[in-house]
C-alpha cells in the first residue's frame, strides 16, 4: 500500500476520533482531569462517542506504524499534521465552532509546512 494512502486513512481516522471524542464529551459536559479517574470514570469511557473516539484512535495506531516502517518519522509525523486542518473544518461543520482569521493563518501555515515535507529533493 502507498505511503500517502496510509497516511490519508491516518489522517481521517484521526480527524472521525477527534470528532467522535468532542461529541461524548459535549453530552457529558465539562470535567476536570481527577473527575477521568474518579466519578466520572464510567461515564467517560462508556460513553458511545468517546468509546468509538478512542477505538478509531487504536486502529489508526496500526495504520501510523505502517507508514512509520515504510518512511522516516521525520517525513510521517509532519504530513499527519494535516488532520489538524481537517480536524479544524469538522468541527465548523459539525459543532458550529469558529475558523478565525488567525486559525486560518495557523491551518494555511500546517498546509505549508507539509508541502516543504513532500518536496523532500
């Protein structure tokens, strides 16, 4: 399988599992870190969403250590930064969050970078 293909599917599982988390998390309503480990322990994890979030997130491990043992890190990690950007887009979509003038600048600067990755001459 193709390098960029497997760092696609990286990127869209990461993007669905960020997506899923967020949407668990909106039913369950702010928490603090020792609320994970204590009360709302059950009904973090079993929450339908974040369960599916944090499953996507597993799969999408086996996919990064495939592309992992097909290129340098230093060539992987920087083009799965493009699940930034998407991630970004879904959540406008999805949740209704803002995309600022600087979030777009920041979305514009990842797309960048990335280019420079690809044209590794």
């Amino acid at each position: 399988m193709n390098v960029f293909l497997i760092i696609g599917i990286v990127v869209l599982m990461g993007t669905a599992a960020q997506i899923f988390m967020k949407r668990g998390m909106n039913e369950i309503g702010k928490i603090q870190v020792k609320d994970i480990f204590f009360e709302k322990f059950f009904q973090v994890f079993f929450n339908k969403f974040v369960f599916v979030g944090l499953a996507l997130y597993g799969l999408t491990s086996v996919f990064y250590l495939t592309a992992l043992s097909m290129e340098d890190v230093s060539f992987v990690y920087p083009l799965i930064g493009m699940a930034y950007i998407l991630t970004a887009v879904a959540a406008w979509a999805f949740f209704g969050e803002k995309l600022t003038l600087m979030k777009m600048l920041g979305i514009l600067m990842i797309s960048a970078g990335a280019y420079f990755v690809v044209m590794k001459l």
